[in-house]
C-alpha cells in the first residue's frame, strides 16, 4: 500500500541518492554524452520501474541531459512507492543530480509556476484552463485549485487570491522551486544582476524578488510550509 509522505520524509528519503524533492514530486538530472544515450538511459529507467512507469514516472530527454521526475499521478504527490523507484532508477543509471551550491556547475533541477493574483479566482480559472489546455491535478478539482499541463511541458498555475484590487502591482508572477540548499545562491546570483530583495518575511517557503522595473519573482522551497 502506498503511503503518502510529508515534506521533510520525502527530501531525506532521496537526497542521498542524488534526487531533489520540489513541491510534490522527486527530480534527478543525468549528464548524458548524446540523445541516444538519454534515450538509452530513459529506456533502462522505465524498464526498472515496471509496471508503475505510466503511473510514476516522467522523462525529459536532451542532448546533454535527462531530467526524471517521480509523482504518483493518482495522489498527485510523493508516495513511498515514488522513494522505491527513485532507488531502482539511482541503481540502473548512476551518477545523478549534484548540487549547483556555488560550485558553477550546470542548473540541477527545478520547477516554474505561474501565479495569477484574482479577486474572482473560481470566475477566471475556467479561462485559463481553456486557453492553456490545462487540467486539474488528481484530487484537485475545486474551483479554486491550481491548474496543470497535462503533458507536463508547461508551468503550473495557480491562483492567489486578492482581498482588494491591487492596480499599481503586477498581478502574474513567476514562481521558481529549487532544491532547498541551492536557493540562497539562487537568490544571491539574481541580486548580483542587479534585483532586488523585496521581502523574505515567509522565507524560507519564499522570498520574493523583483527587477529593476519592479517585476516579482518568488523564489521557493518545501521548506517552511508546514505548520
């Protein structure tokens, strides 16, 4: 039987293997030499998770990289079976994710949402659903729950909700998840460009940022939402 897992249960669960919890899901980026090597290694994954592959498992391919994500899509969240093959795929494929903490090495792995700011959010987000060709998650069908490709090759949105209009600020934000070691060098090369800290009072579940036109950013962790 599957269990769902918590936050914190699931970073430690995988982080010694190499693999990265970010808001409900396990990520890994293998180096690959060429395509065929990621497709190659995808193959050897999928063949180590079985029968759950459909039900677990997502690949990206690149050139010079294969992401794997692992979701129960029936929960739409980290279950112990996710941790069981994220060891099976760490023991076929080898050498995954390191830590881009300062040491300049290639982006590791994130995950991009959109977050609309509405004061009707049950009036707009049929809109967006249509526009996007979005769907719910599994269990999340309310009218107010956040939105997802269902392919999985776009961002996520969700929408936050207004307590009064807000004209003189943007009203659709990037939000940016990255593991939760690596977001103060995140935080500290976006300064460096020449951003701005806005504020860090939820940090460390977000700090939000802004350019030097005011456009905000937020920076996120699983950290800190607990509670």
């Amino acid at each position: 039987m599957e269990k769902i897992l918590g936050r914190q249960e699931a970073s430690e669960a995988v982080d010694d293997a190499g693999w990265r919890f970010l808001l409900g899901a396990l990520l890994t980026s293998v180096p690959v030499g060429s395509l065929a090597q990621g497709i190659g290694l995808a193959a050897d994954a999928v063949a180590a998770c079985g029968d759950d592959a459909d039900g677990h498992l997502r690949v990206d391919g690149r050139p010079d990289r294969v992401v794997f994500t692992l979701q129960s899509l029936e929960h739409a969240g980290v279950t112990s079976r996710d941790v069981e093959l994220a060891l099976l795929i760490s023991s076929t494929v080898g050498a995954m994710t390191e830590p881009e903490i300062g040491t300049g090495a290639p982006r590791s792995v994130q995950i991009l949402e959109i977050a609309i700011d509405a004061l009707d959010i049950a009036g707009i987000r049929e809109f967006w659903r249509a526009v996007l060709g979005y769907t719910g998650e599994a269990g999340a069908e309310g009218p107010k729950d956040p939105l997802i490709d269902p392919v999985g090759q776009g961002p996520a949105v969700w929408f936050q909700q207004m307590d009064a209009p807000r004209p003189q600020r943007n009203r659709i934000h990037f939000d940016i998840c990255v593991p939760h070691d690596e977001a103060p060098r995140r935080i500290e090369a976006a300064l460096a460009a020449g951003g701005r800290l806005v504020s860090a009072t939820r940090a460390p579940a977000f700090w939000v940022l802004a350019d030097r036109e005011g456009n905000e950013v937020c920076v996120t962790t699983w950290q800190g939402r607990d509670g």
